[in-house]
C-alpha cells in the first residue's frame, strides 16, 4: 500500500492469504512460477532455464540435466509440488473443468491433506519448533519454543551467514508482516482456548449483561474476553489511558511535549548494512533495534534530568509513520512551577530559528537537514502535508518578534525576520518554516 513515493507499506486488515496466481498463463505471455507445474510439461526443463532470465536454453549457463534433477526432486519428496502436479493431471483429463488450488495446514493431530479442497477453507500454521541438540536437564525444562521466538532467531542476522529473511528487499519485509501475523493469531488462539484461566465468567456474568442494558435471554451468549496483557486491545488502551489520566490528576497538566524521530542516516545504522545494494528501509530490524537503544537512552536522559530539568513523571509511546520508520511521542511533568511560563523559560528549552552559521555550523548544519518542513503550498502542491490545498501542519508560520502564549494557551514561538534561511528543493526556507526543536538533543541524536 503506497500513498506516494516513500518505500513499500504493507498493511493487515483481518486474516492473511496469499494468491498464487492463475494456473495457466495468460495470453501471450511466458510460463511462470506454479505454471510451471501445471502448463506445458512436455517442455517444463527449458520453460524454466526461460522463466529464470535465459531466454534460450542453449546459450544458457544453467544444466538442463541438474534443472531435470531438481525438478524430479521435487515431485518425490515435495507435498506442494505434489499437489501441483494433481492440478496438471486433472487438466490433461479435461481442459474445460474449472478449478481452485487451496493450501491449507492441518491442525494438531491431524494426518497432511493433499487432496484438491472443493471448499472454501482457512487455516493457519501453528508451529512447535524443537531445540536441536538440546540435552534437557530437568525434568520441566522447556523443549519448544514459541512463535515469536523461533521467528526472532530465524530474523537475526548472523556474519558472513546469508539468511533469505533479510537479503530480498520488499520480499524479505513482507515475510516478517506474515511472520508478526502469524504470531498474533497464534496469541489471540491461545487467549480463546484458555478463557477459564483468565476468569471470564467474572466479567461475563448476569450483572454485566443488566448494565449493559440487555433484558432478553436471547442477548446472552458466551463472549470472548481479550485481557488488558494482549498490547493493542480494547482493554490494555483503557488501562494505560487511566494510568496516564492518574499521574494528570497527581502532577496536573504535562509541561514538555517530546517527538522522538528514527534517522536512518545514523552511522550505526549505515555501517551495519553490509549486503550490496541494500538500503536501510530493507534493514527493519536494524532500524527498530537502533532506535529502541537511542530511545532508551534519550529516556534516561530525560529521567536524569539532563534534557529538560528535574521531572515527575515520564510517559511515552512508539508509533510507526507510513514510510516505516518509528518515532516516539513523550511527554513529561517537571518538579518546577511551570504555572505561568514566561519567554525566557521557554526558550532556554526549545527554538523555533535557524542558528547563526558563522557562530553555531553544526546546528545550522543539523537544523537544516531535519528541521525545515516544506516546501509546501503552492511551491509544492504534491506534498504530503496538503490537505485540500492547505499545508495541514500550518506551514509557513507567522514571524514573532518574541515568544508568547495566547489566550487559548498556547505557544507562539519566536520567529524573528533576519537574513537566515535554508535552501531546500530549490527553494529559500527562513524562519517560518522551522519545526521547533531542542538544539541539545538534536546535536545529540
């Protein structure tokens, strides 16, 4: 899913399946992927030395004999191509017969199908996977692990040891989409499975029906009760929007509003790409681990009140944009009065200008790179903060002579008019395109 030119976006609404493409190529066009098992058998060896980029199969570097061999492995030991080579027998039988190809996994106990399912059916892999080697000593020593954990090790990279999870671009990504999936249905199962350790008939029962307003019997039924430990859930965002509203009752309103974005630029980040031709978009899992560490050392930071002063308390949560990268969003209460804010406290923390390259390089340099918004407007009507021909953001801001709070409680930053500006997309930037930022972080991270 791509809503403009950033790198692929792959979203999950529901259950994931997959297609597998016609059975039969279309018009005019060369046999490809599970065609291979059910079109044009007689000719299958050079169909596939063709459909891997070599047009003719004698000019070809590829063994036709090695491809023959590959190919007859495949039909012995292979379930899949098994099931394929059903579908091409069908066919020879009758050309005309119109048929549907579904894979589905057997639940536990259950033999392999192989058979052509006539139904509509779907199911998910659910998979126990054994240590190797493991010399269990204890008798309740665990001899499995869980989803997460077998995908975790299956993800990681490794030196000079290639791993498929992690070297196929936008392939790669799509399988750990699949892979997180997978793991959340398997955790929403056991949670279905296991609703009497969880004590759903106290949350279920008559009285909560009455305050539901239900009077019929036939509004009783059994319900599935998703517990505040599940992240996401219905339960888990109240508990912690109750957490955050008490620590509002306790300290008042937040005084310090903190956005915390990955740079993919990050040295740490770049020089861990070894693989030719990758890109750190490719490397999700080298950008959450960078970021995770950066976080957690911007928290302490934070808590150490080195950043912004002595706090109270610290709340923050992790999003990711469409382009996937993550950022954070903090928000903190400090133990000074901040009741009545004047310019100078403000803007001890945070500005809203572009520095003095002469006096401050590094931060002209860094203020220029990630905190100039734009262009947008009329300059450039494509960009992705336009709605309805208006920057959503409020960009370009008014100047301000000094920094101010309005009357609905705000903050005006200062934006002073002066020779300084930014050039970026051919276009000069003062001011009023400055996202406000706080130069002691920015140089930091």
């Amino acid at each position: 899913m791509n809503d403009g030119g950033g790198p692929p976006v792959f979203k999950i609404c529901g259950q994931i399946h997959h297609r597998i493409g016609s059975l039969l190529p279309l018009d005019d066009e060369p046999t490809k992927f599970i065609q291979l098992y059910v079109y044009d058998t007689s000719h299958e060896v050079q169909n596939r030395i063709a459909s891997s980029g070599h047009h003719d199969a004698r000019g070809s570097d590829l063994d036709p004999a090695i491809v023959q061999s590959l190919a007859a492995m495949l039909d012995q030991h292979n379930s899949f191509a098994q099931q394929f080579r059903m579908a091409r027998d069908r066919l020879a039988d009758d050309e005309t017969e119109d048929f549907v190809i579904r894979i589905v996994g057997p639940r536990d106990g259950d033999p392999p199908q192989y058979n052509l399912p006539t139904t509509d059916q779907l199911a998910i892999w659910q998979a126990g996977v054994l240590y190797a080697g493991v010399i269990q000593t204890r008798a309740n020593a665990h001899i499995k692990v869980t989803m997460q954990d077998y995908y975790c090790y299956m993800f990681h990279y490794r030196k000079d040891e290639p791993n498929l999870y992690l070297c196929y671009g936008a392939l790669s990504s799509q399988a750990k989409v699949d892979a997180r999936a997978c793991v959340d249905e398997n955790r929403l199962w056991y949670i279905v499975e296991n609703q009497a350790d969880i004590r759903m008939e106290s949350i279920q029962g008559i009285c909560d029906a009455i305050n539901r307003g239900s009077t019929e019997g036939s509004e009783m039924g059994k319900m599935t009760v998703l517990p505040a430990s599940h992240t996401g859930g219905r339960r888990y965002m109240i508990q912690n929007y109750h957490d955050g509203i008490a620590i509002c009752r306790e300290y008042g309103p937040p005084d310090f509003f903190v956005t915390f974005t990955c740079n993919p630029k990050w040295p740490e980040i770049t020089e861990a790409i070894f693989d030719p031709g990758q890109k750190p978009v490719d490397r999700n899992d080298l950008i959450v681990r960078v970021f995770n560490m950066k976080l957690e050392e911007l928290l302490h930071d934070i808590k150490a009140g080195t950043s912004f002063g002595p706090r109270n308390a610290v709340l923050h949560t992790v999003e990711f944009q469409k382009r996937g990268l993550p950022h954070a969003h903090t928000i903190l209460w400090t133990s000074t009065d901040t009741s009545s804010p004047t310019a100078a406290m403000i803007d001890k923390y945070v500005t809203a200008e572009i520095p003095d390259p002469k006096i401050d390089p590094l931060g002209y340099a860094l203020v220029s790179e990630h905190m100039i918004h734009g262009p947008c407007g009329k300059d450039n009507p494509k960009c992705p903060c336009m709605k309805k021909k208006k920057c959503s953001k409020h960009f370009p801001k008014p100047y301000e002579v000094a920094t101010i709070v309005n009357k609905n409680g705000f903050v005006v930053y200062k934006r002073r008019t002066n020779a300084l500006f930014v050039k970026k997309g051919g276009f000069e930037m003062d001011n009023r395109w400055v996202v406000p930022y706080n130069m002691l972080l920015l140089k930091k991270y």
